[in-house]
C-alpha cells in the first residue's frame, strides 16, 4: 500500500496474544510548515534514503533494526494521513519480507507535530504482538521488546535525519 491508500485491516490476520506497546519521539530541526509539506507531496520518500519501491509489493521496502545483522528488512505500508489536534498523523505499518512468521507486525502513527518554532517532534506511536504465541511473548519480555524500542528509535533517527537534509537542501 503506498501513502495515501487505505489500510485494510480485514486483510490483516488476527494475531493471538496481548498487544505491546511502542513510542518513541525525536526532534526534526525544521520548520514545521516545511517538514508537512515534504510528507504530504513526497509520497513515502521521506522515509529515508534507504527506502524503495519494489514490483513485488505496493509498500516501500526499507531496513529497519539498530543496524548490521539486527537490522531487517521490512515492507512500509502508509495509511491516508489526517490532523488531529495540529499535529499530522500518518497511519504506519511494517512487516518483514523474510520470515515474517518470525518477526512481529509493527501497526501504528508517526505523529509530527510543531513543538516550538523551527522545530517539529516525530512520534511513533505503534503496537505489536509477539510472534510464536506464549514462547514468543516471553522471549519478548526476556529482550526482544529492548531491540523493538531500539528498531523504533533507529527508524525514527533516519526519518529525521532524512527530512533535516531535505530541508538544508532546500
């Protein structure tokens, strides 16, 4: 799905077990007007310079992970983006393209929002569930929940590392 389409969660399986948790913010050193107006026209390609459109899925391909061999590659799907409270949403989700039995479904928003003049705060607000059922979940809670918060965090930083360069470069 790329941005603009609609997710649909009647094509999502239902996942068993409880949902965690994610969020995470960062700061983009731009002028909030500047920023939305690279999200909105852009289609998904502020996402970061690794981002790719790939013929074998409507999404964007991208690596996500703390880098090296923690990293992942994942399928982006964007939702259709809307305001809420000054703040632009942008419904989020990823899934990876090998093993995705594996690896839990990331669904969620990247919120940007003006935090004070020339400057914008990115969230992610997003949810997962643990693959593998009762063994995964607590795998989870042993460490993999660290290395989501880190995935998040990592992905965050290279959205607004990409989105600060767009701007310098005018």
């Amino acid at each position: 799905m790329q941005s603009g389409e609609k997710l649909d969660s009647s094509q999502v399986e239902p996942e068993e077990g409880s949902a965690t948790f994610l969020f995470d913010i960062v700061e983009i050193k731009a002028p909030f007007s500047s920023v939305i107006a690279q999200v909105e026209t852009e289609h998904g390609n502020w996402l970061g310079v690794t981002a790719e459109r790939s013929l074998s899925s409507p999404g964007l391909m991208t690596r996500v992970g703390p880098g090296g061999i923690l990293s992942k590659k994942v399928d982006i799907r964007l939702g259709e983006m809307r305001y809420a409270m000054g703040a632009l949403l942008v419904p989020i989700a990823w899934m990876a393209t090998a093993t995705p039995f594996l690896f839990p479904r990331l669904e969620g928003d990247l919120e940007f929002a003006e935090f004070e003049p020339g400057r914008v705060r990115l969230a992610l607000r997003g949810s997962y569930r643990a693959p593998l059922g009762s063994f995964g979940e607590k795998i989870d809670k042993i460490f993999m929940h660290k290395m989501a918060e880190s995935t998040v965090r990592s992905f965050l930083n290279d959205v607004a590392e990409e989105l600060q360069q767009r701007m310098e470069l005018g």
